[in-house]
C-alpha cells in the first residue's frame, strides 16, 4: 500500500476474510467429497457463511472452485519456482549438478507437507478428473516446473527440448517424486515403515540422483 493511499475499509476487510474462508472450505469439502459430491450449502456451511456469499463474490460454485485451484496453483509455483532456481545458479558451474540439485529440492518441497492434508486430497481429485481447476494448476505451476528441468537437461546433453525421450524421461522422474506424497502409503507399506523419517529421505534423495546419474534419463553430457 502507497503511503497515499486510503486503508482498506471495514467491508473490504469483511469481504477478503469471506472470500478466503470460501477458497478455504472450497479446497476442504471439494478434497473430501469431490466437486460434484460438494453442495454450495456445505461449502457455506464450512465456510461459516451465508449461502448467498458464494453468488456474491464468486459467481456460483464453478469460478469458486477454479478461484481455489489459482490459490492452489499461485502457492505452488512459488515453491516450485523456489526448488528449480538453483538451475540459474552461476556459482554452481556443472548443470549436471544443478539438475540433480533441482530434483531434489523439488522432493523436499513434496515431502515437507508443510500444507493442510486436504490441500492434497483437493489436488488428487482435480488431477484424477483432468478437469479446468487441473488446468489451472498444471499450466500455473506443474508445467513451468517441467520446461525448467527439459530445457538444463536438453542444453546437458546437446538434444532439442521438444526430443519426446527426453521429456518423458523427466516427466517420469516428476511424476515420481510427486508419488511420494500422492501415494504415500505404497511406499510406506513396500518399506515396511510407519512414517517417513529423516533417514528415510536420504534414501529418497539417493534414488532420485541415483535416477539423474543413469542412462535413464538419456542425459549424456556434450562433448
């Protein structure tokens, strides 16, 4: 706010505290019942809001849960854009190693859960029906993510960025780090553990360079 400015008055104050406790009940009921499953009566119920605030300051169910999704996706991207900057790291001279890096910090961001659980549920369902708050989150966060670690691995290893081997490859490697917290309780139960521990992430991450340093990746630095 510039020091001209007028403070926000107490209805704007009001109506940005209802709109985010809408987005909020948004991603908790939609998380565990679904989009259709979810009714604008439990919405504003969960909200602890009137029923007529979700037309008022959205539109209707729809933009409320496309607004959620672009919270969702505006968070993410901060973290992802947080665990991929290292790739811009002149300091860090062999991109080799700043890719490696990346992925990790990508993991560690994944299995921090430093957001509600239902954020996750939220996300599990919107990408399972592929839908338009998918869209959001995917085209806002997920692909930047994506075109960031193809264009260091394509420049590493002299392919285009479009070479269709190299950026499934790392797709694949994103889609498995996100299965850590996606699909949690397979790798818990393949384990045999009960939670994921401090040595536990070790592990993790030595699978992830582990992935980055094989030929599976299809990475050959040029020569």
């Amino acid at each position: 706010m510039s020091p001209h400015s007028a403070p926000p008055s107490g209805h704007e104050v009001r109506s940005a505290k209802t709109r985010s406790q809408l987005i909020d009940a948004a991603i908790e009921v939609i998380g565990a019942v679904g989009y259709e499953g979810a009714s604008t009566r439990a919405l504003a119920k969960t909200a602890n809001t009137t029923l007529s605030a979700i037309p008022y300051h959205f539109g209707g169910k729809k933009e409320l849960y496309i607004a959620a999704a672009h919270m969702i996706a505006d968070y993410a991207a901060g973290r992802f854009g947080e665990a991929v900057a290292v790739l811009e790291d002149d300091h860090v001279s062999d991109k080799a190693v700043r890719l490696e890096q990346a992925f990790t910090n990508f993991l560690q961001v994944i299995l921090e859960s430093a957001e509600p659980h239902f954020w996750t549920s939220f996300v599990a369902r919107c990408t399972y029906d592929n839908d338009e708050a998918f869209t959001v989150i995917y085209e806002r966060a997920i692909a930047p993510l994506i075109e960031r670690l193809v264009r260091t691995a394509a420049e590493i290893s002299d392919r285009p960025p479009d070479d269709e081997a190299l950026r499934l490859r790392i797709s694949a490697i994103v889609m498995a780090i996100v299965s850590f917290r996606f699909l949690r309780g397979i790798m818990l139960r393949a384990m045999a553990w009960t939670e994921i521990r401090p040595g536990s992430v070790d592990q993790i991450e030595d699978m992830v360079r582990d992935l980055c340093r094989s030929d599976f990746l299809a990475i050959h630095r040029a020569q």
